[in-house]
C-alpha cells in the first residue's frame, strides 16, 4: 500500500508485519548506535495543522532513525495565516523534493482527501475525531509486548470515545488482532453509531474496569466540544476518574494505558498514571520503534 490513512485499510496480516518490524527496530534501539541507514534517500515532511508533543517529536525520531532527510511544518507559523491552502501548502512542500507527508490535521479526512489530490506518500498523523492509525499500532503492539498476543485479551477503551480518534482506530486494530472491545463512558459521549461496530458498551466504570484486562483512559477533549456537554469536568471525574482507591478494590491487576496527553486529576490520578501497572511511557517508546516500521515498509524496504 502506498499510504498509511487510517486502520480501516490494514487487515491483520498488515498489522502483524508492522509488528515484526517493529520488534528488529525496538532491537535496534535498544544499541549503543540506534541509527539505520534505511531510508537514507526518502525525504519526509511532518506537516501539523494541530498541535502535538508524542506523535510529531515521535515521527521526526523515527525519521532520524532510519536516516531520512526530515522537515518540520506546523501551520501556526505558516503561511496558512495567510490564506493557503491545505493543497497548496502541501505542492509547494512537494516541489522541494519531499517524497512522504506525515499529516495532523483538525478535520476527518484530511489525509484521505489529500491522498487523492497530491503525488506523494501520506501518513495519517491524527485527522480530527477520525483516525490517529499510528497510535492504535503502537497501543497493540504494547498490549502484545506484555501479554504475548492481543487475541482474547479485553481492553476497555474509558472516556470521550465520541470526539476520539484514538478510540475509532484502537477498536479497529484490536478487533482485527482479536481482541474483545468494551467502550465506557457517559452516554452523551458515546457515538450513537458504537453498536454497529461489534463492541460492548458500558456507563458502570466499576464493570468495565471488573470486566477487562487493559483499561485505555481517554481524554475529555473539549477542544473537539463545540456545546458543554453533560457532565462536566468535575462530575466526569467522580463518576469516570480512575483512582487508586478504584484500582485497588478490583480484585486482579489490570494494564493502565493513555494515549496522552494525561489530565492528571481528571480522568486519572498520578498515583495510577505513575504506577506500576501503568505503561503509559512504554507506550511512547514503542511509538518511535512502530513509527520507524510503518515508514519503513511504505518506502518499499523489505521485511
Ligand atoms: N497521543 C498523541 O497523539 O499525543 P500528541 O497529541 O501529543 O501527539
């Protein structure tokens, strides 16, 4: 496949080759010298039209792993500000030789649209409330580096699965891998199309998290809200925070996840995000090794 646009387009045998990719590359960086010379003659824009700390330093790693030529574009200090276009910014990025485009961008489809609009290789970095595919590969391949295999585990993905895009293409890769789904969260943050998916859903925190072995936290993302939702921030955390209190009275030891960014104190405490049940930091490290796999493999390099 020439781009990577959402999970909706891998079927398992994909994923699994991204995998073993990703386990040489977690290898390779785990020596004393972690650079490869793979990619020594791709040259790869990281075009941000939203901001981003893991996935953008996360690509530009991985890019400088496997010796790519790399540039960085945030939009907030572009010449969008002056009226360019998305089609335009990214042509003119392409006439300067660029071959591959990592994109963030604020509205579902980005990439899609500019995949069929542009010659160039697109990686979807996160497009709006769509998909983040890169972030679902690494959240799997973390539950697999733990548990040996994602098949037959239970993940419950906890929080604001509506304004998610981690939560569209976790629910799509785990599936595909194996694994049991369970959503949770208030029911006006719950998409009304959930069902069709195949996943359990649950309002009862205690009962998803009695139920499962991994539990993914989510993010209230109020910057996806554009009316105040019930409940608010406060009443969230009552009845959705993940406490120690809450983790202790569970009566088997449970994987905490988070994409990130955390809301210390909203949706999680420090004492669960800082415990030793919590993978949230391998989760970032695994990012680098998988996003190193899926460049890798769409430049064309062998497994
Ligand atoms: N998980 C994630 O996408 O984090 P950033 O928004 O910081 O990239």
């Amino acid at each position: 496949t020439k781009h990577l646009l959402g999970i909706k387009d891998l079927n398992e045998r994909d994923i699994q080759l991204i995998f073993e990719t990703a386990d040489t590359f977690k290898d390779v960086l785990n020596r004393p010298i972690k650079k490869v010379p793979s990619l020594r003659d791709v040259t790869i824009a990281n075009v941000f039209f939203e901001n981003s700390t893991r996935t953008r330093l996360s690509f530009e790693l991985a890019q400088k792993r496997l010796s790519a030529d790399t540039i960085n574009f945030a939009a907030s200090s572009s010449s969008v500000s002056k009226g360019e276009t998305l089609i335009d910014t990214v042509n003119n990025i392409l006439a300067m030789k660029v071959d591959m485009i990592v994109i963030r961008h604020p509205y579902p489809g980005a990439g899609i649209f500019l995949s069929r609009k542009v010659n160039a290789q697109i990686v979807n970095a996160g497009d709006g409330a769509h998909e983040h595919p890169t972030q679902a590969l690494l959240d799997a391949f973390s539950i697999r580096e733990k548990y040996g295999d994602v098949a037959g585990k239970k993940i419950a993905i906890i929080g604001d699965i509506l304004h998610s895009r981690v939560a569209l293409s976790n629910i799509l890769c785990l599936q595909k891998l194996g694994a049991e789904v369970m959503v949770c969260g208030p029911t006006t943050l719950i998409p009304k199309y959930i069902g069709s998916l195949g996943v359990k859903v649950e309002f009862d925190l205690l009962k998803a998290l009695n139920w499962c072995d991994v539990a993914n936290m989510l993010r209230i993302q109020l910057e996806r809200q554009d009316i105040k939702y019930f409940p608010s921030l406060r009443e969230y955390t009552m009845m959705y925070g993940l406490n120690k209190q809450i983790l202790d009275s569970l009566d088997k030891e449970i994987l905490i996840m988070h994409p990130g960014p955390i809301n210390r104190g909203v949706e999680i405490t420090s004492d669960v995000a800082d415990s030793k049940q919590s993978i949230i930091l391998d989760q970032v490290e695994n990012g680098v090794a998988i996003r190193m796999a899926v460049l890798y493999l769409l430049a064309g390099q062998k497994p």
